[in-house]
C-alpha cells in the first residue's frame, strides 16, 4: 500500500473493516479481535475521529506492542505492520480459527463499532450462519456496464458525504462490495436498477387491510427498486395511510402522526438489514385497523430473551452500508430504542419471535366509532384511513376553520364537488362537523378522544 492509498482509505471513513485512531490505546485489541472474528480490516494510526491526519511515529516498543496483542489473542493471530509516510496501517487478517477471544473477552464487527459477546453467543452466531454470509458473496450475475447505476451510486457518496473525486472503484473496494472484481450481492442491493432482475424475495410488499383481519385487501404496493429506493418508498406509503392527530395549544397547531415516525423508520430499516435473503420470503407491511405489522424472514441469531441487549448482523456490509447513510441512529440500539419512542406517545409495541421469522407490533388506537372490521358503528360503512386530499382539507381546515367550500376548493385546486365528495366522507368518518350556517358558521375539528374547536 502506498500513502495515495492510505489517504484514500481515511477519507472513505471507518466502516465495517475499517477503524481509525489518533494513537496506540486500550481498545486496539478489541478492534484486531473483532477484525478476526468478522472479514478482516485495517487499522490505521495518526487519524484523528474526524479524519484529520495527525500523523504517528511508532517507536520499537508500539511495534513490539502490537505484535504481542495479536500473539496473545486465544487463539493467536499474525498481523501486518506498515508504516507508511506519518501514518501506520495494521492489516488483520479474517480469522481461520474463529472464533476469536482477547482478554478472556469475544468481539465481533457491527458496522464500524466493536461489540463484545459472550463465547456462547459468538459460537452460536457462527454455527447458525456456517460463516456464510450473503452480503458478501459475489454476484457472477451482475454487469457493471448495464446493471450499475452511476445515479443511484452518486446518491449515496454525496449522503455519505464520502469525496466525489475518489475513484469509483476506490470506494467499492473500500466499502466491502468488490469480491474477485465482481459486484458482491451488497452492492447489487443499493446499485442496481431494479433488484428483483437478481433477487426475487428482496421487494419490500406493503399491504392495507379493511379491518383486523387478512381478509379484504384495500390497497396493495410491492417495491422493488434499489435497498435505499424501497426503504424510503416503504416508509411514505405507510405514513400515507396513518392518521394525523391534530393538536392545537393556543394558537399554534402542531400535526402529530398516530405513531412515532423515527419507530416506524427503525422497524422497516431494520426489517430489510436483518432479513434473511436465503429465504424466499420477504420483508412485508401489513396495515390494519388497530395495528401495523412490519415483518421479515430470518430467526434470532441469538437467544430471545437477549432482545434489545445484544445485536447481531446477519448481513454486516449491509449493516455497514445504512450505518454511513445515517438511517440507524446506533448499531444494536433499535429495539430499545423502539420501545422508548412508543413509551413517549403512548403507543403498544410488540415482537414476536418465530422459527424462522420476526415481527415488530405497533398498535394503533381505534376511534369509538369505528368496528373491528374497519366500518362505522350504527350501520355506516368506511374505513378510517385517510387519503392524502382528506389530510390535507383537515389541515386547511383546522387552520381556517370559518373556510366556505368555494374557497377550500380554490386554495386546494380542485373542483367545489370534488371538496363536497371528501366532506361529506370525513363527516361519515366523525373527522369533521359543520356548526353554523354555510354562511357565518365554522368547521369542528376532531380526533378519536375529544373535539377540538376553533372560532
């Protein structure tokens, strides 16, 4: 390696197989532990965390230093020193004899951080997974002439903030997604164009129901485009389709969406990163009347009774791909995280645990006036989803609520009937009432708990 190379490499960031560090500290052997127990990396001396290039002159002694923690791993490893101008690289190999302990303690790499586990945990991670891991494999499939997608790639160099004069190639390599010169099935999921032509159980399916029950079938939306295309498709229809409460202090009106957004974020990138793509199943969003279910294939790869402790990557460059778009908050903090969000809004969240499958449970609350099969008490028939245009009068209408429905329809753009058609099925839904007379009167505004009036 030369220092061109070793500057690329800092630049790109620390990730998966890459960790930075200002000097030689305590945490140096955990980081070669994790390395051996996961693909192997490098750890580059005289960087500082916010990639700024302090430099660092070993003497004999760091040199012997590092040799000696890698010798006195259990069992022991050989590592590669190289100095390289200012800067020293550590090359740690993938460990042959996994897995690896330092200290009596085991590491394993989770996007770029390093976490210990417990010998039996570590072992069950490697026997479930018989150290094959998808994400890695290459795809003797793919063509990067007409399968890349130069667009989608530069979308994520620019959210990754990783420098754009740096070799295509360069930043493959660096991120893990170059196996053999072949696109690995990591890079196929962000950079393709359209993922099914590899891989047909990686769409995401989101499914609204009439109701609490797999039975009628409102809407339904598969996306199959690129990972980050789908996440982000995935988690818009499912907030197009959630209720907004409306909650009014004085005279500020502040729009609350039923369930916490960043949850529902979680569940969904944590659906497509932990999923199992041997399996034929997919990652699927079923909506009902009284709850959203977020699933996908893949058992724990740990005990369940260790949920929320302990975090486990069944696909690590994946992992590492969405931990430097900045789409989980902390690696291995999603569930915890999850369940405190709900806590702060008031919302049940549950996990079911299947043989092969896992759940995440957001309950939704369902108005008085509403059944269980998504109709009205008293006869009436209608769902409680809201469509776009319905959100959008609630919202002018709770803004201005003395409006006429000439002046919504010309503030909204559309035809007066057309507003007549969404007043009349918010009205049908206990969304709105009119007091008053067409002329001097105002609209009531209301949400499943009380009724929230403006004059």
């Amino acid at each position: 390696m030369n220092k061109e190379d070793a500057i690329e490499l800092v630049r790109s960031g620390e990730g998966y197989t890459l960790e930075l560090k200002e000097r030689m500290n305590g945490d140096i052997g955990k980081t070669f532990c994790a390395f051996a127990n996961a693909s192997g990396g490098k750890v580059i001396l005289g960087v500082k965390d916010d990639g700024d290039i302090v430099g660092f002159k070993p003497n004999n002694s760091d040199c012997s230093r590092i040799q000696d923690i890698a010798r006195n791993m259990e069992p022991s490893l050989a590592v590669y020193v190289e100095s390289i101008g200012n800067l020293v690289v550590v090359h740690v190999p993938e460990g042959k004899d996994k897995p690896y302990a330092i200290n009596g303690h085991f590491y394993i790499r989770i996007g770029a951080n390093s976490q210990q586990l417990k010998r039996d945990e570590i072992r069950t991670f490697f026997q479930k997974e018989n150290q094959i891991f998808f994400d890695r494999k290459a795809n003797s499939s793919f063509d990067m002439d007409s399968d890349f997608d130069d667009g989608k790639f530069a979308r994520f160099v620019e959210k990754t903030k990783i420098p754009k004069e740096l070799p295509r190639e360069h930043i493959l390599k660096n991120l893990n997604l170059l196996v053999q010169d072949k696109m690995s099935n990591a890079g196929v999921l962000f950079f393709c164009h359209r993922v099914t032509k590899f891989f047909m159980n990686s769409s995401v399916v989101c499914v609204l129901y009439k109701g609490n029950k797999r039975i009628d079938i409102l809407d339904k939306k598969e996306f199959d485009a690129d990972f980050l295309s789908n996440y982000e498709n995935a988690y818009n229809y499912v907030l197009s389709k959630l209720n907004t409460n409306f909650i009014i202090k004085g005279r500020e009106r502040t729009n609350v969406l039923e369930l916490p957004e960043d949850a529902l974020r979680e569940a969904i990138i944590n659906a497509m990163v932990h999923r199992d793509y041997f399996s034929q199943g997919r990652v699927q969003i079923d909506i009902f009347i009284d709850r959203v279910e977020v699933s996908n294939p893949g058992n724990l790869l740990f005990d369940k009774k260790e949920l929320g402790k302990i975090s486990l990557a069944r696909n690590p460059v994946i992992m590492d791909m969405v931990y430097r778009l900045n789409l989980v908050e902390n690696v291995g903090s999603g569930i915890n995280r999850m369940k405190r969000l709900c806590s702060e809004q008031d919302i049940p969240i549950d996990f079911e645990i299947g043989s092969d499958w896992f759940r995440v449970l957001f309950h939704r609350k369902v108005p008085e006036n509403i059944t269980e099969e998504g109709g009205q008490k008293g006869g009436q028939k209608g769902g409680q989803v809201l469509t776009e245009r319905q959100r959008e009068i609630l919202a002018v209408i709770s803004e201005t609520p003395n409006i006429s429905r000439q002046d919504l329809a010309k503030k909204l753009g559309i035809y007066p009937s057309a507003v007549q058609k969404h007043i009349e099925k918010l009205k049908e839904k206990g969304m709105i009432e009119r007091i008053g007379p067409d002329k001097g009167g105002y609209w009531e505004v209301s949400d499943s708990k009380e009724k929230i009036k403006k004059h």
